[in-house]
C-alpha cells in the first residue's frame, strides 16, 4: 500500500495501543447503534427549521428563535475537543453511553418547554450530548474496523449524516403540521432508547494499559473549561455576528476579542498541563494538521450547497420546498458511493492523491454553477449537486480514514475530535462570510435594497448571490488543496497495525 509506512519514527507516538475490539464486540448491533446515535445528532441540527412557526405561536420568542440552531450548534462543536480526550482516557464506551444519556434528558426537556428561553436552554443540552454522539461514533467505527474495511462504516455513517441533515426540516414540518412539535423531541427517546440498549449490552472495548505512569488518571479540567470558554465566544461571534449584531459593532468586536484571550489562556494552560484536552502534537504532526485545516476548508465550502441551493430552486427555478429539497438531496445519493469505493484508489496512489483529486473535481464542479443557464431547468443544479457530491466523496473519507490510521488507540479519539471540530468551525465561519457575501450582492441589485422585505427578492438578484457564493466556495476548495499540496506528507505514516 502507498501509505503503508509505519509511525516507528515519531516521538509522539508512546507506547503501544491496545488492540480494537475483538470478537466480544458484535459489530453488527454496534454498527445498528452508532447508526441510529449519527442519526439523532445529525437530524436535531436541522429538524426545526420548518417547525419554528408553530414554536413561536406556542411559546413567543421570536427575536431569539435563532438561538434554537446557534444553541445546539455551539454545544455540539465547543464539547468535540473534550468528548475526544475523555475517550481516549477513560474509553469509548462511557462517553458514548453519557452522550446518549445527555441527548436524550435534554431531548426529553424540551417536549415539556413552557418558554422560548427553557427551549433555548435544553436545545443546549441537547448539543452537549450530540457533541459526543458526533465525535465518539466516528471513533468507534475506527476502532471496530481494519483499515481496509474502514471505508464501508464510513461511508455507511457519511449516507446516515447527510440523508438525516437533509430530510430534517421534512420532517420536523410533518410532525408540527400533523401532531405537535414536541413529537420533533419525543420520537428522540424510543430511537435513543435502543442505540443505548445496542451499545451498553455488545459493546466490549479492550483492557486498557498505562505503561507509562502509575498516578492516577488527571482530567485537564481547567483546559476543558478554557476550551469550551473559547470556542463558545468565537463561534458566537461568527453565528450571530451580521444577524443579532452588525460586524464592526462593539458586540461583534468584544466576542472576538474575548475570544483571542481566552484562547491564549487556553493555550498556556495546554503547555503546562500534564495530560492536556488538546495536547500540542495535533497541530505538531503534519498529517493531522494538514488534515484539521484541509476539514476546516471543506466545512466552509460546504455552507454553499446546503444552505443556499434551496433558496436558489425556490425562488430561481419556481420549485415548492418538497421538490427543492430534492435538488439538494442529490448530494447525498453520489457521495456515500465514491466514498465506498475511495480505498481501491487510495490503495493504489495514497491518501493524499486520492483527496487531491477529489476536491479538484470538486473545486471544477463549484466553479460551473454560475455557469448554469438562467433559469434553467431543475436537473442541472441537482447535476452540480450530484458531481460535487461524488467529489467530497473522494475528497473527506480518505482524510479520515487515513488520519485515525496514523495514530494508536490511545491518540484516535481526540485526533478524529480535532478533525471534527475544525470542519465544524469552518462551517460557522462559512455560514458567516457566505452570508455576508450574499447579502452584499442581494443588496446592490434589489430595487430598493432592504433585505427585509421578502417581495424585493428577485429571481435575478437570487441567482446573482448564489452564483457569487459557490465562486468563493471554489475559492475555498483551492484553499483544501493548496493544504494537502503544500502540508501534507506524501505518504501518510500509517501505524503497521492499521496496514
């Protein structure tokens, strides 16, 4: 194999890892768990987007209602860092087992919500346990598998994500339409109920060994704090900054400031403690670096379809929501399928290449959307769509797999966390430069320039910002490979376990 180079070299690789799960561990039921645990985290981030009408008649708040997403968003990413680093101390199955537990206690408060702002609050407790539904499940599916059977779970679990993402406002509106919006909650708990039941009855992990020192096991709380504290104000910034707030403004400008010192805390807490939650070989080694920064630009690129193709086919193209979201889903049927079949080339030309090529092509697909014909017909954006998806599927699974393979058991859950974190920050800041763009453009071609009224949107003026949007998310996939050329090794130094 191209990549096949033992890690003997790297002085932070410590002592031996133990061995994945052996054949105590079921790996179907398992399999069936982290499914069922993907789904959940994925289908909460977006389950409520058709529902907040019905919310907002029932519980009022509508000047706040953004903090529904924002809140679990922000929870979701902030705890990935710390979710990581508990799993490689304490094991898989115990932060897996306290992340379902959280989702669904904050899934469970929610349904009984009397107030805009409880709902704001038990969303947030939702995130703080989807944060560990996101990072542990990739984890696990890494441990469970060899390296050339990674690309199937993966591939399985990047189909559930997506499908899930895409299919939540659907669902979120039939159930608010047809029963209640608490029923957006409540169906969280009998699915929860038995991804918990799958994972704490087959779900074995190995006997851990700590060769290396006799002390106690040392949680770097005060870093954990210093983190979560980080992350909250920069992604707070970013989620709200252009919407609650102007950029320049002085709540704009104290969030990011905030943020650049509690970071540097951050970081001199990290250097002194003994265990750190982000220790500093992940931005040390090249690989995970070029890996971390590589996903930060994905997440960034990836705000472009999710987020504004539906509103280009609805209001472009004339489609309902049903039939737009179709447009986007196409995404979703190409990706899983190059992604499965990403290890016979990978096998061949190495991980890098293999991702080289993938956002190449990605990066080609971007760049023909504002080439489209106005107004065209409905196949063409869902072409686009199915190509890019194909694309990224060559693209984020190689990175993954081979990132994890590259790092013992002890280092994999907060690598597979760090990767996570950053495509998930760039998403924030995607949402964030993106929508300004769009806003910019939206502004300088409606007739009377005020966003606020709906009836001023125009299909040209629409198609003119998203056109201008997807051009900066090639931007953004020339950033990706620009990394992999410049950063990445050639060949990454996967451990001779995972051979």
């Amino acid at each position: 194999m191209t990549d096949a180079t033992p890690d003997a070299a790297s002085p932070d690789t410590g002592p031996a890892a133990p061995a994945p799960p052996g054949p105590r561990s079921r790996r179907g039921p398992v399999v069936a768990a982290l499914m069922l645990g993907m789904a959940l985290a994925a289908l909460d981030g977006t389950v409520i987007a058709t529902a907040v009408p019905q919310i907002v008649g029932d519980l009022g708040g509508l000047s706040v209602f953004s903090w529904l997403f924002s809140g679990y968003l922000l929870a979701a990413t902030v705890t990935l860092p710390v979710y990581g680093k508990l799993s490689d101390t304490f094991g898989r199955k115990p932060v897996l087992i306290a992340g379902i537990v959280l989702f669904l206690l904050g899934s469970l408060l929610c349904a009984a919500a009397w107030s805009m702002a409880s709902l704001i609050a038990f969303r947030v407790v939702q995130g703080l346990g989807g944060g560990a539904l996101q990072g542990t499940v990739q984890t696990i599916a890494a441990d469970l598998y060899p390296l050339k059977e990674r690309p199937r779970i993966q591939a399985r679990l990047s189909t559930v994500w997506a499908t899930s993402a895409v299919a939540g406002p659907a669902v979120g509106g039939l159930l608010a339409g047809y029963a209640d919006w608490r029923w957006i909650f409540l169906i969280n708990l009998p699915v929860g109920a038995l991804a918990l039941w799958l994972v704490a009855r087959h779900l074995v992990e190995p006997t851990r060994t700590r060769t290396t020192r006799t002390a106690p096991v040392r949680v770097d709380w005060p870093g954990a704090l210093a983190v979560f504290a980080t992350g909250t104000l920069l992604l707070t910034a970013l989620v709200q900054g252009g919407v609650a707030w102007p950029w320049l403004s002085a709540p704009s400008l104290a969030f990011f400031a905030g943020a650049v010192l509690l970071g540097a805390l951050a970081v001199v807490i990290e250097r002194r403690a003994a265990d750190p939650i982000i220790p500093g070989w992940v931005w040390r080694r090249r690989t995970i670096a070029a890996v971390n920064l590589a996903l930060g630009a994905l997440g960034l690129l990836m705000v472009a379809p999710t987020v504004f193709v539906p509103t280009y086919a609805q209001t472009v193209l004339g489609l309902g929501p049903i039939a737009a979201g179709f447009v986007l889903s196409a995404m979703t049927l190409s990706w899983p399928i190059t992604a499965a079949f990403s290890n016979r080339l990978y096998t061949r030309i190495g991980f890098r290449l293999t991702a080289v090529v993938g956002i190449t092509l990605a990066m080609l697909v971007l760049l023909a959307f504002p080439f489209l014909p106005y107004p065209g017909e409905p196949w063409q954006p869902a072409l686009i769509m199915l190509l890019l998806g194909g694309a990224l599927g060559l693209f984020q699974l190689p990175l993954i797999v081979g990132v994890q393979s590259t790092v013992p058991w002890s280092e994999r859950g907060t690598t597979t966390a760090s990767v996570l974190f950053c495509r998930q920050v760039g998403q924030s800041l995607g949402a964030a430069l993106f929508g300004a763009l769009a806003n910019a453009v939206l502004t300088a071609r409606l007739p009377s320039g005020d966003l606020n009224d709906p009836a001023t949107l125009t299909p040209t003026a629409v198609d003119a910002a998203v056109d201008h949007v997807f051009t900066a998310a090639a931007g953004a996939a020339l950033l990706a490979l620009l990394v992999l050329l410049i950063l990445a090794p050639r060949r990454f130094p996967v451990l001779s376990a995972d051979e």
